[in-house]
C-alpha cells in the first residue's frame, strides 16, 4: 500500500486535492488499484492534518485519535 496527494479534476477555481492509496502488485511498483480517503480541499496543509489522523489511526489504534474527533 502506498498512499500520496492526487489532484482532484479542476472543474472550477483552484486546484484540489486529495489522498489517494494504491494498491501495489507483489512486485512493489505495479499499481492495481487506487482509491481516494473521504474528502478534498484546496490547502494541501489541512490535508497533511487529515493524513496525520488516519496515520495514527492505522498504526496506533481508534484509542491513539478519539479525542481528536469533535464532531461526525
């Protein structure tokens, strides 16, 4: 699994973005498949915040972020 910043199609404005995973081959280069995590914005730092949690949620537990959740 390897996760980046993908940019969104600009429709309008500036540009989005979003973070993308992809899904690799046993090879470790192959992409076989891509998805994008839940939202976009135009500020590259809010999204690196958003990576944070999701990071630490993965690696370190539901425990590790629940305080950081204000509202759903």
């Amino acid at each position: 699994m390897f996760f980046t910043l993908g940019r969104c199609e600009r429709t309008v404005g500036q540009q989005n973005w979003d973070i993308r995973g992809h899904v690799l081959d046993e090879d470790g280069e192959t992409v076989r498949e891509t998805f994008a995590l839940p939202g976009d914005t135009m500020r590259v730092d809010q999204l690196k915040h958003c990576w944070e949690f999701v990071r630490r949620y993965m690696e370190e537990g539901p425990a590790s972020v629940y305080r950081d959740v204000y509202w759903c």
